[in-house]
C-alpha cells in the first residue's frame, strides 16, 4: 500500500489535522509500504500551523510502519518545527527494517538547530 498526502501550503493544517494524519496512518500499518507527507510552506505564504506536538503524533504512529521501504517526509519552510519535532520523527527510524530510502526535508526550518 502506498499512502501519498501532499499538503503543500494547507494555511489550515494543524497538529490536531496531523494527528488524524496519524490514525490513517496507524490504520493501513500492517501493508504500508511507501508514504509521502508533503508539509512545505513557501516562505512568505502563511502557512500550516503545525508544530513539534505534530511531528510527535506522526513519530509514534510510524513506530508500527515496519513494512516501509520508502518514506518522504517534506517540512520545507516550516518555522515552527523545532529539534525537539526532528528528534520524535527519528525515534521511529529503527522500526523500519525494510527501508531502502530515505527523504527528509527540513530545509529553511529556522528554528532548528541541529547541523
């Protein structure tokens, strides 16, 4: 099962919304085998309003994931994701036995402080 969710400058998107993002997620787990979650903003556009309290939602619902093989994860222009957010999304990393690709945008997310 492939799972493909752009919300590429969703101005209403949330933690609340990321963590329904979750549930669907944590439903179809057992034969997911490729996800793509696009949150990109464009700088200057008034974007989602999702913060680390989403990337925690999305961590914990990746855990049960171990089928994946190919996971895309796009936070581009996100300014209010923090190290905190990066740190719960990578907790989930070693559940995916299977994964041969890994993208992880989080370029221009100027709260982030990891190098």
């Amino acid at each position: 099962v492939h799972l493909i969710l752009d919300f590429n400058n969703c101005n209403k998107l949330n933690d609340e919304g990321c963590q329904a993002i979750g549930l669907l997620v944590n439903h179809s787990f057992t034969t997911l085998t490729k996800l793509v979650l696009n949150f990109s903003c464009q700088i200057g556009y008034n974007g989602n309003k999702i913060t680390d309290g989403a990337l925690y939602y999305l961590g914990n619902a990746l855990k049960r994931c171990s089928s994946l093989t190919h996971l895309t994860l796009n936070f581009m222009d996100n300014s209010n994701i923090t190290d905190q957010g990066v740190k719960d999304i990578a907790q989930a990393f070693p559940s995916f036995p299977k994964l041969s690709l890994l993208d992880l945008n989080i370029e221009n997310c100027n709260k982030l402080t990891i190098n």
